[in-house]
C-alpha cells in the first residue's frame, strides 16, 4: 500500500499497490485522514446493524444497556484509540445508541 507521498508508478517486485486495506478491523488509506473517516464510517454501520439485529428482542433497560457496554461500546473504544472521531460519527453513534436503548 502507497502512503503519503509515495511513488506508485514505480513497481517493485511485481506486486500492485493498494488504495486501501483492513487490519484488525482498521480501514487504512493513503492518509490518516481517509483511514479514520472510513473507519468511523465502517464502525457506525456495523454499530446501526447490532442495534437493529437485537432490537426486537424482549430485553429490560438494564439488559440492553449491558449489551451496548459488552457489544457496541467495545467496538467503539477499539476504533477510538487509533482513529480521531468526527462529530457526525458521534451524532449518529449516539443516535443508534439511544434508539437502542430507549426502544
């Protein structure tokens, strides 16, 4: 994969380059900048569809909001200690949180 400033014209070993690749969930691209928006962006719709696979479940307040500390928050800490969030991505975090809870 090409970063930064690199020159992709040139081909080593015949192996193409690569605008972007996931590691352990991680979306990377050519800058740090691309790579957190389409994580967050990855991360948010993967936190909508969990909230929307359980929501039909019989589940009290204090069971789902142990499912968002166990299931969707987790995802969240994981991404937020490499990747800077926007405040959209928080917005609409917040927004399928709440949902969740407050069936």
């Amino acid at each position: 994969m090409a970063t930064g400033s690199w020159n992709t014209t040139f081909i080593m070993m015949d192996i193409p380059y690569c605008a972007e690749m996931t590691i352990l969930d991680f979306q990377f691209s050519s800058t740090v900048g691309q790579s957190g928006k389409s994580s967050w962006t990855r991360l948010t719709g993967q936190v909508k569809a969990m909230a929307r696979e359980v929501y039909g479940r019989e589940l009290c307040l204090t069971q789902r909001i142990q499912y968002v500390h166990a299931f969707l928050l987790a995802k969240i800490w994981h991404i937020a200690q490499i990747f800077p969030v926007s405040k959209e991505h928080v917005r609409q975090l917040a927004t399928a949180i709440l949902w969740f809870i407050w069936k």
